[in-house]
C-alpha cells in the first residue's frame, strides 16, 4: 500500500466518495433496486436490497463528511 493513502484520515478518504462519477453512478442503480424491487420476495432478492441499503447509507455519510469538510452543511 501506498504510504501517503494510509496518512489520510479516514473522514477525509470518505468525502472523496460524495463526488466520485462509478459510486453516485452505483448509487443511482441501488436506489432503483430498492424502489423496483421492494415488493419481491426472496433470500437472494432480501440480500441485494440490504446491499443496496448499505451503499446507500455510505453515499449519506460521505455527503454528510463532504459537507463537513466544505463546510457547506455547519458554519
């Protein structure tokens, strides 16, 4: 690993997340899992939408440290 990645603390690495094209885009695409599919039933399906949750819950956070450290949100 690279020395200077493992100096950056942890808030900082996530917020980098809040702007990042692949992860909005994959976030985008569990959003509408969980929309589309919220009536199925299912393990494999129960499984995926708790993923989707999951990714979903890591954007929030990473707009919230974003927001923290532009700080956008707090004054």
């Amino acid at each position: 690993m690279d020395d200077k990645l493992m100096e950056i603390p942890f808030p900082e690495l996530i917020s980098k997340l809040a702007v990042s094209p692949l992860f909005i885009l994959v976030v985008i695409f569990a959003i509408l899992y969980v929309i589309l599919n919220r009536k199925d039933k299912g393990c494999f399906n129960f499984i995926l939408i708790i993923g989707s949750w999951v990714y979903i819950c890591i954007y929030v956070l990473a707009l919230y440290f974003f927001s923290l450290e532009n700080k956008m949100l707090f004054n």
